[in-house]
C-alpha cells in the first residue's frame, strides 16, 4: 500500500512539473524571446549570447546547461536529482521545439511592456509549480552553488546577483531599452514565483483548545483525512487538566474545520498560524 501511494505521489510530481515546464516554455517562446528580454536563468544567457553568435535560443541552452551539469559534476560533485535535470532538459527540449521545429505564434508588437507581463506571469506560474513539486530548471542555481561552495556567496543573493548580471548584458548586446525590460522581467518574475508558491504551498496549524476536543479529532480524521496530535495541558487561570489539538491543514481545508468546531464547540478556543513548509505524510515529501 504504501510503495503504492509513493508511486501514485511520484507520478503526480513529474506530471506537474512537467506541467509547469511546459508553462514556462510557452511563456519564453511566445513573449520573452521574440523581444530579447533576458530575464535571468540559462533562458537569458541564451538571449544574450544568441546576439552575438546566431544560434537558436534552444540550442545555446543545451550547451549552457551541459557545459554547467559537467562544470558542477566535476566541481562539487554530483549533487542534482533526476528531477531537476528531467526538467532542465525538458525545458530545453520544448523551448527549441516551439521555436524551431513546431514554430508558434510569437508576440512581437510594440508594447513591450505587455510581453514582459505575460511572459512573466506564465513562466512564474510555471516555475512555481515545479518548484512546489521540489523541481528545477538547473541553469544559473548550478552556478550559484559553485559560488557558494567555494566563497561562501549565500545563494538567493548568487542568483539574484547572476540574474542582474545577465539582464545588463543583455543592456549591452541589445540596447538600453532592452536591458532595462530586462532587470525588470527579472523582478517581476521573483516577486511573482513567490506569491504562487504561497498560494500553492501554505498550509496553517491550528491549535484547539476545547471540552469536545474527541468529537473534532474524530472529524480531522474521519472527514477531512489528516493527522492530528493531542497534548496534555493544564489551564493556566484554572488550574485544571486539559487536551489541545494540534492540527495541520491545507488553508483550503480551513474553512470546513472552522465550521465543524462552530457546531461542535462554539466555547472552543483556537489558534490559527500559517506553516509556510510542512514536510511528512499528507503533505511534501523529504527527498
């Protein structure tokens, strides 16, 4: 039952992540590369040395990121999962697929403010989802831990820093104007990763306090199919012995707890925290 359930929860992981890859693609194929905007990651540095040397986009990523794969093995070791290179070179695949092999349509009209909204809204979402299914594209971050191996460079700050970096090259290849969609392409693609992957990934812990505190455990395990944890307490006015529930729940799961403990216990006092990460059964596997 249980190798069961971990390959239904496999297959489940590739299948988005591969959904999110392909999102990702679209978004650089149909805005982003047709205007140059290098918004970080080997997608940009693809952009960038395209200018300079006239091979696809797709194929500049393929010598970026098997030149960065054999640079890191050899360096720090073998240190990716199958996943992230599955997906790195998925990515790869799809991108060079859509622009040479299986042409589509590119937006290349003159706002490009509009390119760089959309094309950053489909590859944020896309990188969203695969990074909540503990995917990545591989590109700059393989840097960004070589850097941190050796000099100790924090890795958010190594890719935010490789990104800018790649957003005024392309400044530099391209123009000013290009540079600037650039820088901006890149910070609105992290502001925007983030607040999807809150939105995908926030799960909250509620702690219960309550005299019926049976009847809604038997609820979170009956009705809503999670795990709970009962603590012995004491009541720090009364003196007297209590139970607290601690419960841990997708936020979309809330509102049905809520409304069971209104029924069961309207006395009941409860707290509710936002649990950014929650590894183990029922919620992210430790991989």
């Amino acid at each position: 039952m249980g190798s069961e359930r971990r390959l239904e929860n496999l297959v489940k992981e590739y299948f988005l992540s591969s959904f999110g890859v392909l999102l990702t693609a679209l978004g650089l194929v149909i805005f982003l590369i047709p205007n140059n905007i290098a918004a970080g990651g080997a997608s940009g540095l693809a952009i960038v040395l395209n200018r300079l040397i006239p091979l696809s986009v797709g194929i500049w990523m393929y010598i970026i990121n098997i030149t960065l794969f054999l640079t890191a093995f050899l360096i720090i070791g073998f240190d990716f999962s199958f996943k992230t290179i599955y997906c790195t070179f998925l990515l790869n695949f799809l991108i060079d697929f859509f622009d040479r092999i299986l042409p589509i349509y590119k937006y290349q009209g003159k706002d490009v403010i509009l390119a760089v909204f959309f094309g950053d809204i489909l590859t944020a979402i896309g990188m969203a989802i695969a990074f909540s299914q503990n995917a990545s594209t591989g590109g700059t971050d393989i840097i960004a831990k070589i850097l941190n191996k050796f000099f100790g460079a924090p890795f958010g700050m190594s890719i935010l820093f490789i990104d800018f970096a790649i957003g005024l090259a392309a400044g530099l290849v391209y123009n000013i104007d290009t540079g600037l969609y650039s820088i901006l392409a890149i910070i609105v693609n992290g502001t925007t990763i983030d607040f999807v992957l809150k939105g995908l990934e926030l799960s909250v812990n509620v702690w219960v306090v309550s005299e019926k505190i049976d009847e809604i455990k038997d609820f979170v395990l009956s009705e809503l199919g999670r795990g709970c944890t009962v603590f012995e307490a004491k009541g720090g006015y009364t003196g007297l012995p209590r139970n607290v529930l601690l419960i841990v729940l997708k936020r979309r799961e809330l509102h049905e707890l809520v409304n069971t403990i209104r029924t069961v216990d309207p006395t009941a006092f409860f707290l509710v925290n936002e649990a950014r990460y929650v590894y183990g059964e029922g919620f992210k596997e430790i991989v």
